[in-house]
C-alpha cells in the first residue's frame, strides 16, 4: 500500500525560522520588537488576528514591562508562539 502524502502538506515552523521573523521585522534595528513590528511579523506568518496575538505575546514575553521584546524576551516569545503551530506551505 502507497503512502499518500497531498499536496498541501504543512510543515510547523522551527523555533529558529520562528526566530528568523521576528528578527527581520526590527524595522529600526535596535534589538527591540514594538507592537507594530511584532504585528507585522504575526501578519507575515499569516495570522488571523494580528493585534490580538501581538497583545497575548506581550503579556507572554515583556517580562520587564517596558513596551518592547527585547532579543533577551525573543525566546520567551518563540517558546509561546511555536505552539500556535504556524507552519510552511
């Protein structure tokens, strides 16, 4: 018996092409993820409510409050977001 694979196979993103995203939307280059990059990263990896998962990953990663995900937060960050299972393809 064949195996079937279909042609819409998805593959979860790792934690580091999670990573790979969020770095690339630091428009500014400061090290530093704010509402609005974070927004556009969600909305690259094809979210369906961008604003709200920028508010849940705030509340997951900001540990020192200070508005911004720092590269120190980012993996906080991705550890919360690789189970929301964005995937390839």
């Amino acid at each position: 018996m064949p195996y079937f694979v279909p042609k819409s196979a998805s593959v979860p993103l790792t934690t580091g092409q999670l990573k790979e995203v969020f770095k690339k939307n630091d428009a500014d280059g400061d090290g530093r993820l704010t509402k609005q990059e974070l927004k556009k990263a969600f909305e690259q990896l094809g979210s369906r409510n961008p604003n709200w998962r920028v508010h849940r990953a705030f509340r997951h990663a900001d540990n020192n409050k200070d508005g911004s995900i720092s590269l120190e937060e980012l993996d906080e960050l991705v550890k919360n977001v690789v189970n929301l299972g964005y995937c390839i393809g």
